[in-house]
C-alpha cells in the first residue's frame, strides 16, 4: 500500500511536458526585389546575391503578426521562371497567406532603366519602354496567369495578395532640367501603368487580390516636393536605384498589405 501510494503521489507532482503553441497560419513572401531590401540599404548579408532584409513590407507584415509562421521565398533579380522553379516550391497546403510581386525583370525593366539613364535621346529611350510594355502585353501577361495558376495549385487555401509596382516620377514637379526628361519620365511611368494592368487583370482572374500601390506611392514620388518613398539614381549604388526605400516599404506597401488583411 505504501509502494502504490508513493506511486500516485509522484505522478500527481510530476512536471508535465507543454506542448509548443501551434502558428496561427503560414505566410509565404514570393518576389522580386521590390519584396526584398534594395532600396532600404539594411541587409541581413550584403553578399547574399538574394539581397533580404529586416525593413521590407514583408518582414514587417511578419513581425506585426509574430503567431503566423513566415517564409521569404523572394530573392532579387526573380522572374517568373524563378519564381516557378525555386519559390512556389516553399508554398505548403497549409499557407494562408501569399504575396507575390514578379514581372518587372521579365520585361527587362531594369536595362529599360539603365537605358533611359544613360542615353541622352528622348526617343532611344521611349523606344526602350515600348518595346518592354510589348513584352509584358505578349509574353508576361501568359506567364503571370500560370505562375498565379501554380501559386493556387500549391497553396490552395491561402488568401493571395499579387503587389504592384509604384509608378516612379510626379511629371511636372520639382526635379529641374537636369537627368531625365518628362517625356522620358512619362514614358517609364507609363511601363509601371501597363505592368499593373497586366497584373490586376490577371490576378481578378485568378481570384487573387490587387494591391495597386499608386495610389498611396504618387504622392511620394520622385519630383513630388515631399517625402519620396523610392529611391532616385545614384551612380555609385546603381543597384539601390529605383527601388521602394524604408518608409516605401513601411508607410506604403506595409500599410496598404494591412489594408487588406486586417
């Protein structure tokens, strides 16, 4: 009887195990390098060709909600292909929210860029971004609907959110005569409107969201007079230039994804 009662007493006292509180959920970031850090300067390892960092939307997104699981898939430089090949197959069954932000490098925007930034003829660099907005009318427009169709198909739960691409110069506003001409503005402007169109079609169809971010970024525009939320040319840190800084990332992108998912 004393065997049996010492028995009851240490396994009433005995310290249970607690089991690991469950993630409310898994976010998965799938992008380019507007989901990444270039344009915020703050890298986890500036030698990572993928460029990521603590201040971009997605990271922020993921602090503010510390119970939901998170995976950055995005990595600079990303097509749709990369997307395809190397990030989709982060995506589980039990993903619950995805961003994507891909098409910009498909279109070869960033040589568009570099174009318009080094020619000092108006019409070689429209040129340039016809040539880009006919290629994501013909060729991104396809590759966005099977990269959205994959991202369903691996990830068939999940609230999907497709972010857009800001348009980058007020026309009109307070740069001066110096670097690009309006004409030259309007015409990458323009590119950035046609990617989004592209992408918001697509997106409804898929029965994904639309975060358009022009609407809150035009007024931070290079040019605008105000606080710019992208980043101009700089020569010694070309691959900087263009690109969504910290308050683009936090009081843009950031606010808008909460926007939207509450």
């Amino acid at each position: 009887m004393a065997a049996l009662l010492a028995m009851v007493v240490a396994a009433t006292v005995a310290p249970t195990a607690t089991a690991a509180p469950k993630a409310a959920g898994k976010y998965v970031a799938i992008g380019d390098s507007y989901a990444v850090a270039p344009g915020t300067r703050t890298y986890d390892n500036p030698d990572d060709p993928c460029r990521r960092g603590p201040l971009t939307y997605p990271r922020l997104w993921a602090a503010q909600h510390p119970s939901v699981g998170f995976v950055e898939a995005s990595c600079s430089g990303a097509t749709t292909a990369d997307v395809a090949s190397t990030q989709i197959p982060q995506l589980t069954a039990d993903t619950t929210l995805v961003t994507v932000q891909v098409g910009g490098n498909d279109v070869g925007f960033v040589d568009v860029l570099t174009n318009c930034i080094l020619t000092i003829d108006d019409a070689d660099c429209i040129a340039g971004v016809e040539l880009a907005k006919q290629a994501a009318q013909g060729a991104l427009s396809p590759a966005l609907a099977q990269t959205y169709g994959a991202v369903r198909a691996a990830a068939p739960s999940a609230k999907v959110v497709v972010v857009g691409y800001p348009r980058l110069y007020k026309i009109g506003g307070n740069c001066g005569i110096l670097g690009l001409s309006d004409a030259e503005r309007a015409a990458m402007n323009s590119a950035a409107d046609v990617l989004n169109d592209i992408m918001a079609s697509r997106a409804s169809e898929a029965g994904f969201t639309f975060l358009d971010p022009r609407p809150s970024f035009d007024q931070h525009a290079l040019c605008s007079g105000g606080s710019e939320w992208v980043t101009s040319l700089e020569w010694d840190k070309i691959n900087e230039s263009y690109h969504p800084n910290v308050a683009g990332h936090r009081d843009g992108y950031l606010a808008s994804l909460n926007a939207i998912t509450g």
